[in-house]
C-alpha cells in the first residue's frame, strides 16, 4: 500500500488554489485553477494534497453536502528555515496564527489556516543537542 494524497474537500477551490500554489509554493499537476481536482506537490517528496470541490463528492456521498464544521483535518509540510519561510508565506498573503515556536526539543512549527480554515503545521526538525 502507498499513500497517494491526502484530499482536500473545499467550497471555494479558486482561494484554496491559490493557497496552495502562490501562498504556501507547492507545484499544481495540472493547472486547474477552477477546479474541480488538483494536486500539489512540494519540490522533494513523493506526498501530495490534493483538493476536490465539495459539491463533486456530495453528488457521491450526498451527506457532504453539509458546510463543514470545525477543524477536521491537519496538513504538514516540513520545511527547512521556517523563521524565513513564514516571512516569505506572509508576504505572499498568508496569516501565521502560531508560532514559529518550539513544540517539542526536536521540532519547531508554525502554524495558518487555508481559505476553508483547514490547518496547516509547517514544521522545521532540528538535531538532537547532545
């Protein structure tokens, strides 16, 4: 088994495109800026996102349908340099909600919200000190 994405359902795809792609950099397979798929891909790793408009998979799964609520999911991206990829993202247009700050002695995060209000963790890991 291998993991081929994790998928997005979104109501206002355009914004979340756009987020995924100019904001937070990561590369579209296809250029489908209106939807109703793309996926995204970081420069190294083989992990992807994806995002599908929600009203495709209510046409399957007819309880979608319904505005989401709350947080239900949390995407993370590791990045090397976070302190300078936050000024970057935020000049770009992102909001950084958290951080960067430590979360544990072996990583510090930073935390945003995309369009939809979907979480974003990225993460910089850091050597053990001895």
């Amino acid at each position: 088994m291998e993991l081929a994405q994790v998928r997005l359902l979104v109501t206002d795809f355009s914004a979340c495109y756009r987020f995924y792609g100019e904001v937070l950099g990561l590369k579209p397979q296809s250029g489908a800026a209106q939807g109703p798929y793309e996926k995204f891909s970081p420069a190294v790793g083989s992990a992807g996102i994806a995002l599908q408009d929600r009203s495709m998979m209510a046409e399957v799964l007819d309880e979608l349908g319904d505005a989401a609520e709350g947080h239900r999911s949390l995407v993370v991206l590791r990045v090397d340099g976070l302190d300078a990829y936050c000024e970057e993202i935020t000049l770009r247009g992102a909001t950084v909600v958290h951080g960067p700050a430590p979360m544990t002695d072996r990583m510090r995060v930073a935390h945003l919200k995309d369009p939809e209000g979907n979480l974003v963790e990225l993460q910089e890991w850091l050597l053990l000190r001895a």
